[in-house]
C-alpha cells in the first residue's frame, strides 16, 4: 500500500517572554508551528525555533516555497526533505531554509512515529529511558551574585555538569566568574564554557591559560563559527576539548569538521540543521569518528532525540527555557526532567501539543528587540 500524500501546510507563530532574558536583546523566544495534513486526513504537528530573528521570514518561507513544493509529496521524512533541499537551497544552506526545513521534517517524523504507536525515540530506535542533563544558563549579562546564586541552584538540583557563558570584555571578569562558579558547584561537577564565537586566536589562547586552573570540561564555540582552520589550530594548541556545531547548519559541515580533527563534542541544534532527517546523518558521521552528540538546546525534543543517538549523550537544560517552562504546550511536555535526569514519557509521535498561535509575523517592539 503506498504512503499518503502530503495535501496542506498551515504555520503559526508563537512568541513566548522569557522568564530570564537572555540580555537586553533577547526577551523572548519565537517557535514557529507547522500542520502537515495528509490525503488520508490524518495530520502532524512540527516546529522550528529561533530567539532572535527571522520568525516573520520563516514563516513566509513555510507558508510561500515550503507549502507549494511539499504538496503531492508522499509523505516520507527522508525523501520530502531531499526534494525540498533541491527546491528551496537557492535561497541560502542555512540560516530560514533549514528552519523552514526542520519545521516541515519534524511534522513528517511526528506523522510517522504516531501511524506507528511509537515516541519519537521508538521510531528512530531507542537506545535509552534516561539521559544525564546539564545546567545551562545564558548568562554573560549576570553580576557575578546572580551567576553563583544560578550555579548553587544547580548545584541543589544534583546536576554533574554545567555550562556558563564567557567573553566578557575585561578578561579578568571573566576569571572571576568562572571561579564563582567553581566554588559554587565543588571541585567534582564538570565545568563548561561558552564564548558564543566572541574570541580571536589569540584572545582564545589567553583566555583558556587563565582559566585553565578552574579545570574546564570543554570551551564551546571559543572563535566564529565558520572558523574550521582556527578552531583545529585552537584545539591542538589549547589542551582544553573543543565543543562545536550549534551554528553549524548542514551535514556536510559537520562532515568537514569532523574529518578536519577540529572539536571533539558536536551539538547540532534540531532546528537550525534542518530537522530529525538530517540531525540523524549528523549522528552517524559524528559516530565514524567517535565523537559524541549533544544536541544543542530545546530539551523537549533533545531529550528525545538523546535516547535514540548511538553514543551517549547529555541533554542542555537552559534554566526555564524548555517549551513547558515557557507556557508554550497545551499540555504535558514529552519528557520530564528531575534533578539531573530526562525521562522519557514514550509519547506517540514527537508529544507536543502546542498552544494557540498567530500566523502574521512578530512585530517589533521599540528599542530594536522582538
């Protein structure tokens, strides 16, 4: 019996305050919903996200390119995300196209995993119930005092690992944080750090000397991101891993720095690759060369996704960031998360059952920021 076909797409936009900006530019968080309806009538639920910019053009994209080359497709994940790449790749191979791609993907793996019975992780092949989880804050923009007070709230809830942002102008403030949090958490929990592609070489090098008595788990994202030459450089000289790929956006990226011995951990951000189709060959290239998956926020999804990787994995919990913390699911989110563990709650399909939107794009609020 053949597949359905793919006969309409209908996207909203939601925008949701963050409890804890992360800085003066980035008061909210937008998901973009996308609604697949199939020739059999079923439907399924997809998304993509972004903090900052480019909800409205996601949107257009979706509801404009997305809608008239999808429609007749046989409603398969792999095969409508390789006829949509041919279609919509001249627009860019990254930034809204592979948005507007995860959005459309992630409805199809939804539609495929429910015809099934089966969770998300079930259907790619779960591997795990469970899955560590780290503390994560967007938090350059703290004082030194809200900083420590995040790090002991970690520290309560029994996380093993955490994550705090660097790259501060005066490099000293830097050092000062980092100990803050050190001492906050004790010398057993794995320390990260994220410069958020805010450093040079040099600035890198100077910068992990003085905080190598700290004792860092990894830097992330220490140059640009589109930096392969220095970051391979950066990670042969610094001796500290290197952890990279949230602004990475296709497979062959991920391919180039692999091969080209360039980190060490890859995070691949679900929306901003493109969707579960191609977040899965991530996966496999990642695995050729032994180097552990950690997708990149969102651990509504993440979470799911973490226990179907074939290397284990830690899941970024950003404090009160998850679509649930932020009132975005009408209803139970698919995972659960208790202390430093992620449950699975084996929902059929990827669980999300997202709240009413609006389907104009964002407005801009004075100031500059969404």
């Amino acid at each position: 019996m053949s597949l359905p076909a793919v006969q309409e797409l209908t996207a909203r936009i939601l925008t949701a305050p963050l409890p804890r900006p992360w800085g003066p530019d980035v008061p909210v968080n937008h998901v973009i919903v996308c609604e697949l309806t199939l020739s059999d009538g079923r439907t399924g639920t997809g998304f993509t996200w972004t903090p900052r910019a480019g909800a409205g053009a996601v949107h257009a994209l979706l509801t404009q390119d997305c809608r008239d080359a999808v429609r007749g497709l046989t409603a398969h994940p792999e095969t409508v995300w390789d006829a949509l790449w041919e279609q919509l790749h001249e627009a860019g191979s990254g930034g809204i196209t592979t948005l507007a791609l995860a959005a459309v993907d992630t409805a199809l793996w939804d539609l495929r995993a429910r015809a099934a019975g089966h969770s998300l992780a079930e259907e790619l092949g779960l591997r795990r119930d469970t899955v560590p989880v780290y503390g994560s804050g967007v938090n350059l923009h703290y004082p030194v005092e809200e900083l420590a007070a995040q790090a002991r709230r970690w520290a309560a809830h029994g996380y093993r690992a955490v994550k705090v942002k660097v790259g501060s102008p005066d490099p000293a403030a830097d050092v000062a944080r980092v100990a803050a949090v050190r001492e906050a958490i004790g010398p057993d929990t794995a320390l990260m750090i994220d410069a958020n592609q805010r450093w040079d070489g040099f600035t890198a090098r100077r910068a992990i000397d003085a905080l190598r008595p700290y004792v860092l788990h990894w830097v992330e994202e220490p140059l640009r991101a589109d930096d392969l030459t220095g970051h391979v450089r950066l990670r042969r000289e610094c001796g500290v891993p290197i952890a990279v790929g949230e602004n990475l956006r296709t497979p062959y990226a991920f391919r180039d720095w692999l091969a080209a011995g360039a980190c060490d951990v890859v995070q691949p951000n679900v929306a901003r690759v493109g969707g579960v189709t191609p977040l899965r060959r991530i996966a496999e290239l990642a695995r050729l060369y032994s180097v552990p998956v950690w997708p990149h926020l969102l651990p509504d999804v993440s979470g799911q996704l973490a226990c179907a990787l074939p290397l284990p994995a830690m899941v970024e919990d950003v404090e009160d960031a998850s679509f649930g913390a932020l009132g975005l699911l009408d209803g139970p989110s698919p995972v659960t998360i208790d202390g430093p563990v992620l449950t699975l709650d084996r929902v059929p399909g990827l669980g999300l059952r997202f709240t009413a939107g609006t389907d104009t794009a964002p407005r801009r609020h004075p100031g500059g920021t969404r």
